[in-house]
C-alpha cells in the first residue's frame, strides 16, 4: 500500500555569503494515514528544512531542493506549481508552527481567520463559514466559543491562540498535519494539554501528523513512530516504543542520557559535549563521530549504510557492522539493565 507522504534522499541546499549549506542531505521516512511521526533532533539539524520542503515552502532563493522526491497522496509535490502548493495546504496538508503569534493576523478576528479558509477552498457561504468557525472553537476545547470567535488573536493567552491556531489547520478536514514545535513557546502544563487535545483530533479525523521536536520527552509521549536526525540526515528511525527500549545510534543514547527519566527516577543528566558539524562543508564519515564516545577509524572516513532491526527499526552506524566490538546499549545509553 502507498504511504499518505513518502520523503525519499530528500537533499535541500540553501545559497549563502559564506557558500552553500547543505541543511538536508538525503532524508527518508514516510508516514501512514491516521499516525503521528515526530522528527526529533538538536538545534539546526534540519528538522524544519524538512517540513518546509513537504509544505513547498523552502524560500527559493536562497533555498533549493537538489535531489530526493516527496510524495503525498500519490502527487509529487516537489514538481507542484505555485497554485497547486497553495491548494494542497489550504485544504489537505494543515500547519501549526512554534509561535502562534506569527501564524496569526493580528488585526483579523479569530473567528474570520479560521472562516477564511472554509470560504476560499471548500466554497461555505460567509455565515455558513462562521458557523463552522465556531464549531471549530468548540472541538480545539475553546470556553464561550461564540463569543471568542468575535475577538483578537491578543485577547487569548498563549495556550488559546495555539488552539486557534490547531483550529485553522483543521478546519478543511487536512489529511496531514505538520506540527514544528508546536508546545515549545508553551509552559509544561499547557504543553501537556496542547499534545491531548491533538491526540484526540487525530483519532476523530484519522489524521497523520508530522510532529517536529527537540524534545524526547514529547516523542514519547505523542508519537508511534520518530524520525533521528543529525546534521542533515537520518539516523536512527523506528517505532518509538523500539527507540526507547533498545536505541541503536549513539546519538539516540546522548539524546536519552540528556533528557529527564519519564518514570521520575533521579539521576545525573549528562549533555552531549561538543556541537555539530560545519554543514557547509559536511565530513565524508559519518556526521556524529567527532561527538561520539564510540567512534571507530571508520567513522571518520566512511558514511555508515543503514542496518535493519525489527519493525522497520533502522539506525546508521558502523556499530552494526558484524566487525564492530559489542557495545551495551542501554549501558550507553545511560538505562538501567
Ligand atoms: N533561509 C535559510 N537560509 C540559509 N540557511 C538556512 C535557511 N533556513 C535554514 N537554514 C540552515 O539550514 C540548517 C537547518 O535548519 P533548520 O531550521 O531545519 O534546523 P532545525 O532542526 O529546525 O533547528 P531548530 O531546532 O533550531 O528549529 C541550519 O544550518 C540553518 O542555518
Ligand atoms: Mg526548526
């Protein structure tokens, strides 16, 4: 069966002063009507190059997909006119960004920004629009719907004006949504909140969703399956449950050893030292050896395939090869066995 959105060696370059970066450098995963993918890595990894290029909105220039496809709904979306870019994320692909601020218009009221696109793709009447908006309010968990619908973006707080925002993205009934950071401007207990309240969504809509984070506590919590990236590519890949039982990539296990144990358990968070590398000039090796405790002569010459675990569970690194030593790995990654 074909996949709702199937990325394949996606590679995005973005022209600069200092040369070009090649922010995404062969990126591939797909996802499945009705789950939720979470893209999890550090800070300018690529995550949001990612997510741009399947919305077709890489700023070109200085942006350019030079290789790779992305395919949703069996369309090629990187042969996609303007228009047809334009259509498809009006009514089947539905966004929700970090800061729900600059997703709205300031000087619009909710309820008509939420109308506006009922009226522009899927034909509603003006009033007939509104009624739909204020369901809309309603579903995303808005108090006093009728009335909210009638104010400003500033007269919510910062937890409302995401569920408005939720509430766009969804009114013309998306197949997919993609979500980058989408609780990260949001404090613990409305983060909390926000991720239920998409999680009920999705099961009623049997809706996918990419959701991009930095957190793994998120992943865990939001996704069935999670997309490893560093420096531009791919990883480590799998269900999340796989990841976090019996994670293979030694950025996984840094990335674990960072992040506070989901049981409560105290123990000593141990950042990943160092930073990534320059992605102007990208190593021929794989991108992690210079950060990584366990790094072979290899490493640093050869780019490692990708080996093939249970359940679609994929992780590229050199670890794997039948030649390497044996290595513990939740000792590695800092679980208890
Ligand atoms: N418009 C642009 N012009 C030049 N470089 C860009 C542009 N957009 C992204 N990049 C570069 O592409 C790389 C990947 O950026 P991206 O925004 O995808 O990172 P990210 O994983 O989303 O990080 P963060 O967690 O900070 O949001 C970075 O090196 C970034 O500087
Ligand atoms: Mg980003």
């Amino acid at each position: 069966m074909e996949h709702l959105l199937q990325v394949e060696n996606l590679k995005v370059n973005f022209k600069t002063f200092g040369g070009e970066v090649k922010a995404v450098r062969g990126v591939t995963f797909h996802v499945d009507k009705g789950e939720t993918v979470a893209i999890v890595g550090e800070s300018g990894c690529g995550k949001s190059v990612t997510a741009q290029a399947i919305m077709g909105l890489i700023p070109s220039p200085p942006g350019r997909i030079v290789d790779g496809s992305i395919r949703f709904n069996g369309q090629e979306i990187t042969a996609m006119s303007k228009e047809e870019l334009h259509r498809i994320r009006g009514t089947q692909i539905g966004m929700v960004f970090q800061d729900p601020m600059t997703a709205l218009n300031p000087t619009m009221k909710v309820g008509s920004q939420i109308a506006e696109g009922l009226i522009r793709h899927r034909n509603l009447g003006k009033q007939e629009a509104k009624q739909k908006a204020v369901e809309m309010l309603k579903l995303v968990g808005i108090p006093d719907a009728a009335k909210r619908a009638e104010q400003y973006p500033h007269e919510f707080s910062g937890g409302m004006r995401q569920r408005v925002v939720i509430a766009i993205a969804l009114a013309c009934s998306p197949e997919l949504v993609i979500a980058d950071e989408p609780t990260t401007a949001l404090d613990v207990t409305v983060q909390a909140q926000i991720l239920d309240l998409m999680r009920d969504l999705q099961q009623q809509n049997n809706l996918a969703i990419v959701l991009i984070t930095h957190d793994l506590g998120v992943v865990a919590e939001a996704a069935q399956r999670a997309v490893v990236m560093y420096a531009g590519i791919v990883v480590e890949t799998g269900p999340v449950e796989e990841i976090f039982a019996r994670p293979k990539h030694p950025y996984t296990w840094g990335l674990m050893k960072s992040m506070p144990r989901i049981d409560g358990a105290k123990e000593r968070l141990v950042p990943i030292e160092g930073a990534p590398p320059d992605l102007f000039n990208p190593p021929h090796g794989c991108p992690f050896a210079a950060r990584c405790d366990y790094a072979m002569e290899i490493c640093q010459r050869q780019m490692p395939e990708a080996t093939d675990f249970a359940d679609g569970h994929k992780a590229a690194c050199w670890l794997h090869d039948e030649r390497a030593p044996k290595i513990d790995e939740l000792v590695a990654a800092g679980r208890q066995v």
